[in-house]
C-alpha cells in the first residue's frame, strides 16, 4: 500500500483531538443529566460495557479511514493484460513476386499482416522486418498501428533469401524494444565484450513473439535452423507463416526463369526448434486464418490502482455502523 500524498496523512493528527472532544462532550451530558433529580442506575454488566465502547469504536475508525483517504491511497494489484513485443519478419526475396497467390505472395501476405495489425490492443507493441539475402528493421516495435501499417506498405520484393538474418535483425529488435538502445556511442573506451545470454526453456520469454512469413526457399547464410536455435536460447518463440503452394511457380527473374515453391520443411524446423506453431497457407483465405490464430500472450502485469474511492466506501460504511449500533444500545447518536 502506498499514497499519492503522503503529507495529507497529518490529518490523522486531529482523531486525538476529536476524542477529547467527544470525552468533554460526553461528561457534560452526564452533568446535565444529575440536574433533573435522582435517576435509577442500573448495575453496568460486561456486555453492556462492550457496547458502549462498539459503537465509539467504529465511528473513530470510519473516521480514521476517511482522513487517510485523503492521502489518495493506492494498491499494487496484478491486472491480466494482453500485450508483449510482435516482430513480423517478412521475406521480401524475388520469389515473394509469385503468383501463385493473388495478386502476388507478397501483396497477399501485407493485406492479412494489415488486417492482424488492426485487430491487436494498443499494449502490444509491433515491428516490421524485412529480410532478402539480408536483414532489415524496417519499423522499431511501436504500438502506433498507423506506423506499422506504413511500414507494411512501404515492402516489396528484391534479391535474395536468408531466412537466418530475418530471425537475427528480428531477435535484435525485440532486444532494443525491452532495454533501449545502447549508451556511450562517443567513449573512446574499448568496448566491454557482450556476454553470452544464459539459455532458457523455449517459449520462456512469453511476451515476445516473431511471426516469420516466407515461402522458406533459403539461398543464403546464416544456416535458418542455427539462428532459430539462438532464438530457442532467448526463449523467443518464432511462429512460421509459409505462403505459396507446394506445386510452386515459374518466375522471370531478371532474364532467367526461375522455379518458385513452398519449402514447409525449413519453416516447419525454425518453428519447432523454438517452440512455435507452423501454419502452412495455400490461398488468401487459408493466409487470414492463420493470422487470427496467432494469439499474443495474457500476462499478468503489477500495476499500482488508486483505492481512495474504496476507503471513503468503507469509513462512511463503518460511521453508519457506528450511528446505528449507538441508536440500538445507547438510544440516541454519539
């Protein structure tokens, strides 16, 4: 428990005040009472005496919580949230230009990615890397969805594919989106060497998650199943979309043609080295599927929640009390 202003708990200062008035009060209308003639005293038993001081008793304390209400105070509750850091990894290679979905594999994967992005809650944090023969954040992970949008339109195909640097420029951006970029650019020290991180469980660093979409044709290193075992290691779980069909098709590619197909095995590894799901897409309608089946996780997260409006329900429930058990055995109010 803590409070928003602290200093508003002196006010607790004047419940001692508060007795001694209602002690002062309470011998005058005992003094007065002697002045009408000789009353008939009962002999005081024990329960009678205990429900004198009830009554007194819990009006101090509905008072004493009202004051401290005053310092606005709040409590750290875990409150189930969905959110987490998403990195759609697109494979942005020539073979990308098939069009084996329509219009093409690339434009059809940027439609359904649109589409996820828009059904996502503004705590999930999303960033977009492209990856040909090489690797590129193009969109650091960000929960302004109009960003990533444009980010996603702003792909098209190129050369090359290396799945491999996908998942590294892909890990390397979820490492910026939780610790920040690095500090001391300009030092003229030699840089201290960066320590290995420990490995964990797959799927251990749940709030992180890497939807990797590509039709899996590897032409360049790193090896695809190494960097996912990297990923393993940081407890990153990498969801694999394949897209395009296992019959494939021909492209022309500057003056060559070229034969473009599914490759499900290499997709299918990176997924289960790491823990994730593979979904394997043969048209436009299986593509949006698979994305409403990519659930970001429901996490537990502290977050301090301010209860003054509960303390003043609970002191002006306890001065009714108070109020009423004093009508009930003393008949009349403090």
């Amino acid at each position: 428990m803590s409070f928003i202003w602290p200093a508003m708990l002196l006010a607790l200062l004047l419940l001692p005040l508060g007795l001694a008035a209602y002690a002062l009060l309470g011998r005058r209308r005992r003094g007065h009472g002697g002045a009408f003639g000789p009353l008939v005293v009962r002999p005081a038993t024990r329960s009678t005496d205990r429900r004198r001081r009830i009554p007194g008793a819990l009006l101090v304390l509905g008072f004493g919580v009202l004051l401290a209400s005053l310092a606005r105070p709040q409590s750290v509750v875990s409150l189930p949230t969905v959110e987490g850091t998403v990195i759609l990894a697109f494979d942005v290679s020539g073979s990308m230009a098939a069009t084996d979905f329509q219009p093409t594999r690339m434009e059809a994967a940027k439609a359904a990615a649109r589409a996820f992005v828009a059904r996502q809650p503004s705590t999930v944090a999303i960033g977009v890397v492209a990856f040909s023969d090489s690797g590129l954040a193009v969109q650091v992970p960000t929960h302004d969805q109009a960003t990533i949008v444009a980010a996603i339109d702003r792909l098209g195909p190129e050369r090359g594919t290396s799945v491999g640097q996908g998942i590294l420029i892909s890990l390397n951006a979820i490492e910026l989106a939780l610790n920040g970029p690095a500090t001391n650019y300009y030092s003229n020290r030699s840089p201290e060497p960066t320590p290995e991180p420990t490995p964990v469980p797959p799927g251990t660093h749940a709030p992180a998650l890497i939807v990797l979409i590509s039709d899996g044709e590897n032409n360049e290193s790193p090896d695809p199943l190494q960097a996912a075992r990297l990923a393993a290691e940081r407890g990153v779980r990498i969801d694999t979309v394949g897209i395009g069909s296992a019959a494939g098709v021909t492209l022309d590619v500057n003056g060559f043609r070229v034969h473009s197909s599914l490759d499900e095995a290499t997709l299918q590894g990176v997924a289960d080295a790491t823990g994730g799901t593979y979904f394997g897409a043969e048209n436009q309608s299986d593509l949006s599927s698979i994305y409403d089946n990519l659930d970001t996780q429901l996490v537990a997260k502290p977050q301090a929640i301010e209860v003054t409006a509960l303390f003043v329900a609970a002191g002006v429930l306890l001065l009714l009390a108070g109020a009423l058990a004093s009508l009930r055995w003393l008949g009349r109010l403090p």
